[in-house]
C-alpha cells in the first residue's frame, strides 16, 4: 500500500515524526466545527501521503458520515479511494441509509463483491436496516439471502435486524422463523418479536411468545411492550391482569407503560387501578416525569375524585408540574363544574409566572360556562389576547357562546357565533352549543335557524338531529320531527347505543341499554324493580316525553328503567356496601328521566353516585346534582 511505502522508505527519526504528526491530524478530527477546518485536516493528511491510506481516510471518511452536513464528502472521498476496505465500504453504506438510499446502498454492496471485498457481520445489519426503515421488501428478502450465502445471517444481531424487518413490512411469519433460530434471544429480541407481533393484531401470538422468556425480570422492554400491545387492542383486563403479575414479580415497568396504563384508567373510569398505580409511583417503582404527573392528575380528575387530583398535584415536585399539569388540573375542575376554583387556580399559576397557552383558556373558560361565571368568562375571552397575544380559536369561541347561552344572553351569544364565523370560520361545537341554550330558553327561531346550520356542518353527528328534534317536539311540532328522522334514515345517520360502565373492586363492568349479557342479569333487573319502586315513594314520576316525542340519545326502543346507567347503579348497589360512592361512567348525555331518577336514588340510598358523561361530571348527593339541572 501506499502508505507502507512511504514509511519503508523514510528514515526512522523522520517516519516517527509522520506518524506523530498523523496522529496528531487524525484525533483533531472529532474536533472539528466547519467544513473549512475539515478540509484542512484533509490537507494535512494529503500532504504527510496518507491520502490512499484506508486506515487515515476511514476515519476522515467516518467522521464527515456522522455529521450530516458532511455526507456528500464523504462519498466524494470514497470515490477517490484505489482499494478501499470492509471497513470503509459499510461505512459509506451506513452514510446511503441514513438518507434512505436503499438501492445505493445494495448498488454498492454489488460494488464491493465486485472489488473483492468480503462483507463482514456489520454489511448486512447495515443493508438490513436500511431496507427496513424505506419499506423495500423485494430488496430486503435479496439481502437476507446475501447474509445466509456468506454464512452472516445466523449471529445475535443480524437475526434481530431481520425480526425487527420482517416485522415492520407485517411479514411475520418470516420474523418468527428469524426468532426461531436463536439459540438465546436477548432482550432485544424478545422486545422486538412481541413488538411486531402487538402492532399488528397477532396479540395472542405475542403473549404466547412472551411465556416462552423465562426470565422477564430482567427483560422490562419486552414486558412493557406486551402490556402496550394488549392497550392497544383495547384487551384492558389482560392488561391489567398482566400488569399485576409483573409487579409482584418485580419486573421494573417504564413511565411510558404507566402513563398508558393510566390513559386506559381514564376511558374506562378505573379509579382503583389507577389509584394503585399511582401507590407504585409514590413508592419509588416507577419513575415519575413531567408527562407521568399530568396523566395522574388527568386520571383522578377524570374518574370522578377531584380531591385526590389535586392532592397529587399538590404532592409533585415543581420541577415535574409542567404546563400539562396545570391544564389538567383546571380542565378537571371545569368538567366538575368547580368554576370558581378553577379562576382561583389559574390566578395562581399566574403568580407563578406560568405561561398559559391555548388549552389553558379553552379549560378555564368551560369552567365558567359550567359554573355560570358570566363576567369571568367574558374578562378571560379578552384577557387572553390582551395579556398573552393568544388569538382566540373557535373553541374559545364555543366556550364562551356556551357561557352566554346557559346564561339565556342568547342574542349576545348568536352575535359573538356570527363574529366568529366571520374571523375563524364556522364551528360545529359553538353552532350545538347556542341550539341547546335555545332547547332550554324556548327559543324555537333561533334554535331552528342554527340547527339547520349545525346538521349540514356536522352531517354525521346523530346527536346534533338529536338536538333539532327535541326542540321541535318540546315545540309541539310533531311534523318537523318527523322530517327530522326520515333526515336521518335517508343520510343513513344512526344513533350510537348507550352504554354506561362501572367499577367495584378493581374491575370494570360495562352495560348496554336493555342488554342481558352479564351474567347476574337477572339480579340487577330485579334491583332496577326495587330501586324505581323505592324511588316512586318519595315523587319519582318516570319522565315518558324522552320515549315517546323526543330523538334520545339512548335507544329509543330501550324502555327508560332498562338504560344503561341504571343497569349500572343496580349492580353497584347490589356490589357494594351501605355508603360506598358509586362511580359510573356513560358514553352519551344522562337523559332526564335518569337524570332525575338517579337524584332521587342518591337520596333513598344515603349514596354519592358520580356519573360521568360525554360533556361533564354529574355529583349526586342528598338528591340534588352538582350541575343544577342544566346540563
């Protein structure tokens, strides 16, 4: 080589000087800032005659690969190389894949077997990888076959490049074969295998794979990515089943499995499992961050325990209470109609210097629509432009028409809607908002001109007909219902069924209105009997308007002692014990029959029931709820 010559042929005291003086060029490489003091080190290379050397010019070569403005350097150099090595070759293949040149980087693999060159372990996991990140099956199948010709495809990490490719082009039946062939899969492997098979539906496929690995302890990646696997297919009992398991076996879970754990808490109103995941984050089992803190408090305020959210709020360190925090915080004073809490706590954040943004202003002015805080929502509609320059978007507006409707100011609400289809465009959620406030004030003009509007903003929206068709019927007009409903037959627009979901004991039970898949169904009708008999003792009248004019959101056929909240209030009184609080959650808006029911059930059984439904928590106590009857 080149560079053996020069030193054979120099004197020793001079030959020692050279590879000082190279050595010296070469390690003020990582220093490097510019591409101007790059190419003088190259200078300097060049001229001590190192320039066909492929140790000096490798790591030239390998120094501009890993800095990404240097990349077509790199590439030049390389074609200035006469015999350049393994070790150059993969490096400039592994600069191709960083820009996802897959078939680059296979035309010069074609090159270096063309030169000569043998590939090495690290060419195919190179080749593997880059096909794998640009989706190139045909190619990636041509270099798997590469890897088994040279004899490269069997050690630990090629065959996990290979699962990690299979599984990303949903072949996973060729990533199975590629696990199959470990003799001792490492973590990665079990991590990966369970991945791919999770993300793509294969969930038992994946847990039978995750039994196979006997020591989970020190494998936390694949656990945690088995429990994201059954969160993603919604399999939550398993999840939570699993999730038990490993924590007494003392597998370490990550902060992303807890914070998705705590999300499927969330839907489901799973306040005991989330309170027991919140004890493992108090005792030091998992890690908590500044996204971890928000979902905690997003979980209690969600599950109907608005003390213990802002206990744990209260509790975290400053230093992980984000922006997120707060917004969850105040958000879940807004949905349990706690305005005036919600103001006092934004104050607060302001004395702290902490920057709102956006979702700040959207909570806080729900929290003065829910809670009647006209003058307060009016003054944080300006404030947030005056103050902060948070121009307002159409769910501020929304909020605020909200306000003014509940407030029964509906001609300031329709102006306020009409200015803000002029400077942010129409907005369905502020259109349905000024229909309820004219559904509830009586105002059927009003109310008919913006449900016509709001039923061809949101075509899909079974609840919006809805809307328009109770006003109508409240209106006596009997004919316009009737349209409405042939409306929403020709469109193919179908109401959604009710369903109400409950948790006693760590588990969750879920009812459907009229349904009789559970298991003590006949028990729970037969407490729904005794319930309504005790009710109608102290004034309950069954509110019939809903069944037999209006377009409820619960199905219409369903009789209204047979919806699902009250399935689900049957069974946790049947469940639980004299005085136990009982927390329901709903998927639609409590009808009035129920609404009024459940108050009266609150009072004849000493009961807090916390129902939870698409727009607001209800508290019912002592036979009042906390949303006034306005809802």
């Amino acid at each position: 080589m080149v560079a053996l010559s020069i030193l054979q042929s120099t004197p020793a005291p001079h030959r020692a000087a050279r590879i000082n003086s190279n050595n010296t060029s070469l390690l003020g490489l990582e220093s490097c800032s510019s591409m101007a003091e790059l190419r003088q080190r190259h200078a300097h290379i060049i001229k001590l005659g190192l320039s066909s050397d492929n140790d000096a010019m490798g790591r030239v070569i390998k120094f501009c690969a890993s800095t990404s403005g240097y990349i077509d350097y790199a590439t030049k150099l390389f074609d200035g190389m006469p015999q350049p090595d393994v070790f150059i070759f993969n490096t400039v293949m592994k600069c191709l894949a960083q820009r996802h040149l897959v078939n680059h980087c296979i035309a010069l693999y074609l090159v270096m077997l063309e030169s000569l060159v043998c590939p090495n372990s690290f060419t195919f996991p190179i080749l593997i990888k880059a096909c794998a990140v640009s989706n190139a099956v045909a190619q990636g199948r041509y270099v798997h076959c590469m890897a088994v010709k040279f004899g490269l495809h069997s050690d630990l990490y090629s065959l996990n490049c290979l699962i990690q490719m299979y599984a990303s082009f949903r072949l996973l039946d060729e990533a199975r074969r590629a696990f199959d062939q470990m003799s001792q899969p490492n973590a990665v492997s079990w991590t990966t295998m369970i991945s791919g098979c999770s993300k793509w539906g294969r969930v038992d496929e994946a847990y039978e794979i995750f039994q196979l690995m006997a020591d989970k302890k020190s494998n936390p990646a694949a656990c945690n990515a088995m429990l994201t696997g059954y969160f993603q297919s919604s399999r939550f009992q398993e999840a939570f089943a699993l999730f038990d398991r490993l924590l007494a076996e003392d597998v370490t879970l990550d902060k992303l499995t807890a914070t998705s754990m705590l999300s499927a808490c969330t839907g489901l109103g799973a306040l005991e499992r989330g309170e027991w995941i919140h004890r493992r984050v108090e005792k030091g089992a998992i890690e908590v961050d500044s996204k971890l803190a928000a979902s905690l408090v997003d979980m209690y305020c969600k599950c109907g325990s608005l003390e213990k959210a802002f206990k744990a709020f209260s509790s975290f360190p400053q230093k992980v209470v984000s922006l997120s925090a707060w917004n969850s915080m105040i958000g879940g004073l807004a949905i349990h109609g706690r305005g005036e809490a919600a103001v006092e706590l934004f104050t607060e954040m302001e004395k702290k210097k902490i920057a709102p943004d956006h979702i700040t202003f959207v909570n806080l002015l729900n929290a003065c629509a829910h809670s009647g805080l006209v003058e307060e929502g009016q003054f944080y509609f300006g404030h947030m432009s005056r103050v902060y320059g948070i121009e307002p978007r159409a769910a501020h507006y929304g909020c605020v028409v909200d306000l003014l409707g509940r407030a029964g100011l509906l001609s300031k609400a329709k102006e306020l809607l009409d200015e803000m289809v002029q400077s942010v465009g129409p907005d369905a959620g502020a259109f349905g908002a000024l229909l309820g406030a004219c559904r509830v004030h009586g105002d059927v003009a009003l109310g008919e001109e913006t449900g016509l509007k709001l039923i061809e903003l949101d075509p899909e929206n079974s609840g919006r007909y809805v809307l328009l068709g109770n006003l109508y019927a409240n209106a006596g007009r009997w004919e316009d219902v009737a349209n409405i409903r042939n409306l929403m037959s020709i469109r193919g627009v179908k109401k959604p069924p009710g369903s109400s979901m409950i948790e006693l004991g760590g588990s969750v039970d879920e009812f459907t209105a009229g349904g009789n898949s559970h298991p003590e169904s006949s028990e729970i009708y037969s407490k729904v009997h005794e319930m309504l008999e005790r009710i109608r003792r102290i004034g309950y009248t069954a509110d019939t308007d809903d069944v037999l004019h209006e377009l409820s959101d619960e199905e219409k056929e369903s009789p209204l002692q047979f919806h699902s909240e009250k399935l689900a209030i049957a069974y946790g009184l049947i469940r639980s014990g004299p005085g136990e609080s009982l927390r329901v959650t709903k998927n639609l808006r409590v009808c009035r029959d129920c609404h009024e029911a459940t108050k009266l059930v609150s009072l004849a059984y000493s009961r807090e029931i916390i129902v939870r439904d698409r727009s607001r928590f209800h508290h019912f106590r002592h036979g009042k709820c906390s949303c006034n009857d306005y809802w």
